[in-house]
C-alpha cells in the first residue's frame, strides 16, 4: 500500500506537516480559523521529533499485522481491509491507552474530548483527498506518499 | 563599552490575531532571532540579529510576520543609513567590515540602458516553436588555421604548417580521426566537433579539432566551492548542469567524491590555494580553470575559516581538519603572463591536451590588456567577472568600489581582442550580474559567446539575497556548512528550481533570438547592431560601441 515516507535527510523541522494535517482535520478552510476559530484545534495526526541536526516526522505505519489493533481492548480500533489503512471508530474507544502503549512507533497520541472523556487520534492517510495534507505541504519533498517495498522509511 | 549605539536593521513585526504559535518561525530562523517563551507562552523576536533573510516569512503558514526596515539612523542624502550604520559599527568594533553576495551600491546598471532590436518586413521575425534557433555553443579554443593533424600534437595548433587539402568534413569521416579525443566525452560528438580543418593523409582524410565541450545553453554554473556552499546546494547545481547540457564549476574548493556521477559537465579550477589539486582532479572534469581573480574582490585572496573546515571539507580541499583554508591574492607563482603561460601549460600538460584552459580575471580597469596576455599566454577560454559577481565573504569597501560592471569590461575585452586577431582563438565567458535572458541576449551582443551565473543560480534555490554569507548562518542552508541548516536544500528539488530556470531563459533567449531574425547564437555574438542604448552619454555609448536608440542601422 502506500504510505507516507519521511526522508530524515531532509526534513527541515518546520513542522508545516503538523500544521496542515491540523487544517485537514478542522471543520475549517482557513488556518487562522483551523487553529483559533474553535475552543480546541484539532491536534495533528503526526509529529516531528526532532535531535538536532535531525528531525523526523512520525505517522502511522499503517502495519500489515498492526499491534495497536491486537491490543485495543474495546475493537475500535481495526484495518480496513480494502484501503490497507488502520483506522479507529470514535464510539468504540474508551480511551483506555493501551493502543499508545503497544504501538512500537508511538504514532498514536490521547486526547480529552469536550465531554471530559479521553479518545486517540491517529494519522487516517486524508481519505478525502488523493494525497494527504502533511505530504503536500512539506517544502523540502521530505515526505513521499508511495509504495515501497519497505513499511519504514 | 557602554550602553550600545548600535540600532537593529530590521524590525520583525509579528501579526498576533494571525500567529497560530506554530513555532516554525523559530526553528527556521539560522540567526536565533525568534523564540518562545515558555513561561510567559509569548513569542518574542530578538530584532538586532534579524538580518531579514526572510525564511521565517516565507515558512509561517499564516503569513503572520513582516520584516521592516528599521528607520533608526537620521539619514541625509549625503550620509545614507548604510554609511551610519557601518561607521557606528567600526567605531564600535573596529575591523574590516565583511560582506558577502555581489555589490549592491547605485552604479548605472548598463543593462538597464540598452534596448535589443527586432526586425520588421525586410528580414522577418523567426518564430521559434516553428522554426529551428539554435542555442548550442562549443566552449573551447577555435582553430587557428587548417593543421595537419599528424604534423601536430593532439589540439596544439602549429601556426605556418603548410595546407594540404581543405573541406568540409562529413560527420562520418571525422570519426576516424588520428588524434584522441577526450574519452568518456559523453557531451561531445566527434561528428558535431569536425568543422575544422581537414587533411588529406595516405589517401583519408583526417580532421583535428582543438578539445572543446557542448553547451546546449550559453549559461554556465559559475564557481561556488564546497565550503563556501553546502555541498547540497553543489550538488543541485551539478545535477541541473548534467540534464540542462551544460557545465558547472567546483570552485576552489576541490571536488566532493559525490560529483563523480557529473564529472563530465564540470570545470575544475584552480586557484591560489590549489586546494584538492593533483593530476586526478585536473583529469576529472572536461575543462580547467585557472582562477586568477574575482569580481566581487579583485586582487583580494580568500578565507575559509577553520571552523567551518570540518572533515568533509578538509578531505576534499586536501587539508587538515580545523586549518584556516586561505587563498593568497596572487598566484605565488605566477607574476607575469609568461608565468600564466607555464601554469596553463602545466595544466595543459597534466592532462595531453584534451582539456580547453580557461583563465577567469576580475573585471578591473585594465582588463582588456589582460585578457589579451591570457589570451597569448596559451588561454582557450577568458571568463571575465564583473563588479556585480558574488562571493561567499569579502571585505565590503572591495566589493563595492572596486571593478568594473561587466556590460562595460566585456566590450572593451571583446573589441580588443577582436582588433588584436585574438577574438576567433578565445571563448569568451561574462559573469557578475547577469539576471535574466535578456541580460544573457544583450551580454552576447557586446561580445560573449556565453554567461557564468552564479547569484542567479542561488536565488533560483532560495537565497534572499541577505549579503550575510560570510556568518555561516544561511537560514536557507546555501553558504552554511551547519547539518541543521544544509539539509534545507533537497538537490532533487533544487535541481529541478535549476532546471525550471534556464529551461525558461532558454525559451526567452530563443523568443528574442527569433524576433531579430537571428537562429544561432554565432549570429548574435558582438551584434551591436541589435542593442541601441537610452540614457547613456556619448562616452559610455562610445566604450560599449552601439548607437543611440533613434539611431537607424
Ligand atoms: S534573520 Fe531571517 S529568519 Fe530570522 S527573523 Fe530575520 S528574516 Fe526571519
Ligand atoms: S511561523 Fe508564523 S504562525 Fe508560526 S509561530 Fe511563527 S509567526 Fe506564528
Ligand atoms: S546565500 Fe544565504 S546567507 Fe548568502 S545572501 Fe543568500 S540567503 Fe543570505
């Protein structure tokens, strides 16, 4: 399948992946408003890590035998068999972390929803477009959404 | 020392209902100059290191910030801001006052005061999506006279050797030359070479041709070494050179093993330092360049500091890690043309003849003289860089005030050489200034058979132009050797800005070509008739040798 590959040899750590992948995800065309138009902006789905002169930005790997879906307590969390995608049913989660826990990329992060109960976000590929917002926004071709013999980059 | 009477440049003006606090103002900038404080949860700037590269205005996702120019010194048209500024600064720190890029002072830009020519009824345009213009050029020296091509050595042309028999050569005879040509000439067809002189020997015929390298496009890469920018940016411009046909320059600074793969679209050059020289990099490109000087600094050497000579660089230059790398202002051998005679023959030597040699001086006001000594001292090309050239540090009060503009060192270079019988021997190259085709077009008619670009190619891959070269600090990771920094050229991108660039000059060129009725670029070289200047005095009008617009044919 494919998969968005970062390239650790130029990820200039501007983290403008982040920042898209937040408009992406918001109710929101606009930045500004993606950002300061609600109560809480939608988190990004990846993050960069960075160890300078490094940086790096971690998503979901989308694993062929996903350890998160093993382990997720409640099945909310499952790979859609057509797209290849992991994906998470909101109803479903509880919140619990057991997914952070056993994801060995740490590509899942917790979040509080506005009734106080805790859910995940994770990276969902942009489904509604032909390739994702992290991947269109990176200024340095850093990120490279295709098939590759490798799950990692 | 007291309180400082130094002024930021620049004021950075952060629009907060924009800022979305994304942070990458901060991490971009490659001065400091922004930061969040965590305690307040506030975003400040720290205006006095801003020297307005712009990265952060071009990365911030909201457009939230502007860079202004900070209105602190009392200016009069006599002493502008940047007069105060620098004086302020020297009475506060002394020292040489350090720059880098090209000069960027008020001097008439002749470009700006020549218009180029197009025809009308009696000698049609030429539309070049019909019809064919060609902006191919051989970089090499021309044959003098027809030579026997067994009475002389590979591409030493002996002058007074009798003519046997002239013709024009078929392009499947030549093939079959006795002399060697360069091998692994990927660029250079021997077919496309052979419109020299022929000879007849034992019953086949036989053509020599002096070495010379294709160029699909009159633009070369100018000389930028590794140490004075990253080797990513070298690397971008080597891969651009390779698909556009055309030729980079290391530099000074020896090559990087990762040129291999472009080894035949490179010129080698030499300069004082000799930094990475022996037989091995001579042999490695298709031409040799004998640096002697350069726009930005004539007559002034150069220094790499030892901090910024980390292993990769000690490796290519051939010096110890952490030495000062220092290229002395002279050649300290060579004092005279007859020196410059030995060195390119050295060079001419170290590799049998198969490399043209190219001499590159600084636009100075003896130039043509000079051009013309290079010329007979054995030079196959003369590269000629004007008072706009960049460099990657060099004093200011150098860079401002000493040279020539190009406009002007190329005439005067082309009509004396030309009136000396040199101009057919030599290829002529122009640098220092050159922006835009039509720049290119009329560098050309004043008597270049094609341009260096060196700050074109760098704007093309993100500088903006911020003269602070010589920190290190490049925010857009050219002039910097910092790994934080230098991964912010991706050479499959920058490559393909190089490439996008000349693939549009190239267009334009053929546009303005065509619309003289002009096909070739051997038609356009020298054509004064096609450039008419406006605003220039007689004298200035005089020195570049065309006619006042209004002035017919
Ligand atoms: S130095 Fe460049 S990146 Fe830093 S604040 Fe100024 S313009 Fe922005
Ligand atoms: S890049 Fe722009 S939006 Fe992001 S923190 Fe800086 S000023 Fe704010
Ligand atoms: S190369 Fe970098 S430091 Fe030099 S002028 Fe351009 S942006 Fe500034």
């Amino acid at each position: 399948m494919k998969r968005v590959h970062c390239n650790l040899e130029f990820c200039v750590n501007c983290h403008l992946c982040e920042v898209y992948c937040t408009l992406a995800h918001s109710p929101y065309n606009d930045l500004v408003a993606a950002f300061k138009g609600g109560a809480h902006p939608e988190p990004a789905r990846l993050f960069v890590e960075e160890r300078r002169p490094a940086s790096f930005a971690v998503q979901c790997r989308h694993c062929d035998d996903p350890y998160c879906v093993t382990s997720c307590l409640t099945g909310a969390l499952y790979k859609e068999e057509s797209s290849g995608r992991v994906l998470y049913l909101q109803g479903k989660c509880i919140g619990c972390g057991t997914c952070l826990v056993a994801c060995p990329y740490g590509a899942i992060k917790r979040r509080m929803k506005p009734d106080g109960h805790f859910t995940i976000v994770k990276c969902d590929l942009c489904p509604d477009r032909t390739r994702p917002a992290c991947v269109e926004a990176c200024p340095n071709l850093a990120l490279k959404y295709e098939e590759r013999e490798q799950m990692n980059p | 020392m007291p309180r400082s009477l130094m002024q930021p440049e620049f004021l950075v003006q952060r629009d907060k209902e924009r800022c979305i606090e994304c942070k990458t103002c901060v991490r971009q900038c490659g001065f400091g100059v922004h930061e969040y404080e965590e305690a307040r949860g506030v975003l400040v700037s720290n205006d006095s290191e801003c020297v307005s590269c712009r990265r952060c205005v071009v990365f911030c996702p909201t457009g939230a910030l502007q860079i202004k120019k900070n209105e602190a010194y009392r200016e009069n048209s006599y002493w502008t801001e940047d007069r105060l500024r620098d004086l302020r600064r020297q009475a506060e720190f002394g020292g040489t006052l350090l720059t880098g890029m090209g000069c960027d002072r008020t001097y008439p830009i002749y470009f700006d005061h020549i218009l180029l020519n197009a025809s009308q009824v009696t000698n049609p345009p030429i539309d070049p999506l019909r019809e064919p213009i060609e902006t191919r050029v051989y970089i090499g020296r021309r044959p003098e006279k027809p030579v026997p091509a067994s009475a002389s050595g590979c591409g030493i042309p002996l002058t007074g050797m009798p003519m046997q028999v002239s013709a024009e050569v078929p392009a499947a005879v030549s093939a079959e030359m006795p002399c060697e040509m360069p091998k692994g000439a990927a660029t250079v067809e021997l077919g496309e070479m052979a419109k020299g002189p022929t000879t007849v020997e034992s019953g086949e015929m036989a053509t020599e041709m002096p070495p010379a390298v294709k160029l699909e496009i009159p633009v070369i890469f100018s000389a930028m070494s590794f140490g004075s920018i990253s080797k990513n940016a070298i690397l971008s411009i080597a891969r651009a050179a390779a698909s556009l046909g055309t030729m980079f320059n290391t530099g000074e600074g020896g090559m990087h093993r990762d040129l291999e793969p472009y080894k035949d679209h490179m010129i080698v050059q030499v300069a004082s330092g000799r930094f990475g020289v022996d037989p091995s990099y001579l042999n490695a490109g298709r031409i040799i360049e004998i640096k002697i000087g350069q726009g930005a600094k004539p007559g002034i050497g150069g220094h790499l500091p030892g901090e910024k000579v980390g292993e990769e660089i000690a490796l290519t230059r051939g010096i110890p890690r952490g030495s000062d790398a220092i290229s002395p202002a002279p050649h300290h051998d060579i004092y005279s043309i007859e020196d410059l005679r030995q060195l390119i023959y050295t060079a001419k030597e170290a590799t049998e003849y198969r490399k043209p040699v190219s001499v590159k001086i600084a636009a100075v006001h003896n130039v043509a003289a000079i051009a013309s000594g290079a010329a007979r001292a054995g030079a196959d090309i003369i590269a000629v860089d004007g008072l706009r050239g960049g460099t990657g540090a060099a004093p200011k009060m150098i860079r401002d005030n000493v040279g020539l503009p190009i406009e002007l060192a190329i005439s005067a270079v082309d009509r004396r050489l030309r009136r000396e019988g040199l101009r057919e021997k030599v290829f002529l190259i122009a640098g220092g200034g050159i922006r835009c085709s039509a720049d290119l077009a009329k560098i050309i008619c004043l008597g270049a058979d094609a341009a260096y670009i060196g700050t074109a190619a760098l704007l093309a891959l993100g500088c903006h132009l911020c003269h602070k070269c010589y920190t290190g600090n490049c925010s857009w990771g050219i002039a910097t050797q910092n790994p934080y920094l230098t991964r912010r050229i991706n050479p499959e991108l920058g490559s393909q800005r190089l490439i996008n660039l000349l693939t549009a000059w190239s267009h334009e060129l053929k546009e303005i070509m065509g619309a003289m009725g002009i096909n070739a670029i051997e038609s356009l070289r020298g054509n004064r008739l096609q450039l008419r200047g406006v605003g220039l005095p007689e004298n200035e009008l005089r020195e570049l040798e065309i006619k006042q617009a209004g002035e017919a044919m």
